[in-house]
C-alpha cells in the first residue's frame, strides 16, 4: 500500500462514525439538504491548496514578470469571488451569506510551489467548507491560467479542508496540519 493511500486509509478512520448520507433521500435519490430548521450558528472553514511549478516561474511570479499580470493579487480575487458563488459552483450546496472570504497565497522556492490558505466564514445554518475549497481551487486554477504559457507542467495539487468549526460537528482539524493561518 502507498503511503498515499495509508494516509488516507488513517485519516478515514479517525473520521466520526455516521455513515448517513445526508444528501441522499430513503430511496437513494440525490437531493439538496433541508436546512430550514436549522440553528444559524458562526462557522469557519480554512481550505489549502498548492501550485507546483518550475523554480524559474516562481521566480517571475515573485518578480512581477508574467506577461499577463500580478498572478498573485489575481489569484487572491478568484478564490474571494469563488467562494461568492459556490453554490454555482456546487449542485447541492446552498447559496449563504458570508461574512468574510480570506484567500492567502504565499511562494515557496525551496518546493517550488505557491501555497494557497482560503478561510471563509459565516453565521448561517449550513458549514462554508466547500467555499474555502472552492476559493483555494479558484485561486489555483487561476496562477495556471496566467502562467501556463512559460510552463505547461505546472500542476495544481493537495486540495483539503483543514479545520472546520461551528454547526452540530463542532470542531475539526486535519491530522498532521499546522494551525489555520500558518501555512508549512
């Protein structure tokens, strides 16, 4: 078994226990979750994604040499706008107002790589994890649009949520994660 796989084999087990699947219907119909009753709570989500490519097309990144402009302030305002509609994104989430999309990009030459930390944050019935995946998959998507010329072989990786509160599951954090806001 890869370590790979191991890890992910692990991460399930420390996952809770509920097997239900709350967008599925009795009779194994999809479905969008009726949240209707729901307490509107404060949530959190903090999603991380990362941009490998060529240490040279970090090093125009970092230098303001992409012919299509600053990659990171744009990237930044994809993952914010993202998250915005990530119920269009998503068939079965719900739209939800947020009170705050965070989208942090942060370039590491000893990899070479741009990490990207998204948090999104609202008061509202339903968890805002899959806007943080969005929002860091947006603000991925897009370093490769604007660099994909100079390197094709620019891959974008390891998209996950890392830490999650708020709602009826309380708390979570990925095992092996640095806190929230301290990317590796």
């Amino acid at each position: 078994m890869s370590d790979e796989r191991a890890d992910l084999k692990s991460e399930a087990a420390t996952q809770n226990d509920s097997t239900e699947l709350t967008h599925v219907d009795s009779k194994g119909h999809v479905r969008m979750v009726n949240i209707g009753e729901k307490v509107i709570s404060h949530r959190v989500s903090v999603a991380r994604a990362e941009v490998h490519m060529a240490a040279a097309t970090l090093a125009k990144i970092a230098d303001g040499q992409i012919p299509k402009g600053d990659v990171l302030a744009t990237a930044r305002l994809a993952g914010i706008q993202a998250a915005k509609r990530t119920d269009e994104w998503i068939p079965l989430a719900h739209p939800l107002p947020l009170d705050a999309v965070e989208v942090t990009l942060t370039p590491d030459p000893d990899i070479p790589a741009i990490l990207i930390e998204a948090r999104a944050e609202t008061h509202w019935r339903t968890g805002v994890e899959m806007e943080a995946m969005v929002a860091a998959s947006a603000a991925g998507l897009t370093v490769y649009d604007m660099c994909k010329a100079i390197d094709r072989s620019i891959r974008v990786e390891h998209t996950r949520l890392i830490h999650k509160r708020g709602g009826n599951s309380g708390t979570w954090t990925r095992p092996g994660e640095l806190s929230p806001g301290k990317i590796k």
